[in-house]
C-alpha cells in the first residue's frame, strides 16, 4: 500500500500541474476569441449605425460591452473602455 502512495504522489501532482496549464489555455483561448469579435464588431460598426436599426444598434453595442469585459485586463483594451 505504501508503494502506491508513494507512486500516486507525483502522478497526482502532474495531473494538477496538467490541469493548471489546461485551465490557462482555455482561458487564453477564449480571451482571443473575444478579441476576434470585438474586432469583427469594431469593422461593422459603422454599417451597423447608417441602418437606423435601432434593436440592432443596441444588440451591437451589448456585445461589444460583453467583449470589453472578458477583456478588461488586457492592457490593449483599456483605453477602449473610457
């Protein structure tokens, strides 16, 4: 029994350590997916304001909210944020 504790330790930690880079990957990627759209909304904006649509306006403008949340700690996206 003592040998596998002994051998479960590092595999256990390993496991940890695997899942840590995991969970900074996928925050990683998330975070690039957001930039992307808020890119696609930044290029669309404009088109967006000559339609007059309002609800669309607003659904535009939420998202874009949205996007510069999950980015707020990013230092490309704090002056967007004024």
């Amino acid at each position: 029994m003592l040998k596998i504790e002994r051998n479960t330790g590092p595999s256990l930690e390993m496991l940890s350590s695997l899942d840590s880079v995991k969970s900074a990957m996928e925050s990683c990627s998330n975070i690039l997916i957001e930039a992307e759209r808020l890119k696609k909304f930044s290029e669309e904006v404009d088109v967006v304001f000559r339609t007059n649509d309002f609800k669309k306006i607003a659904e535009q403008l939420r998202a874009m909210q949205h996007s510069l949340k999950v980015l707020q700690g990013l230092p490309q996206f704090q002056d967007h944020q004024r």
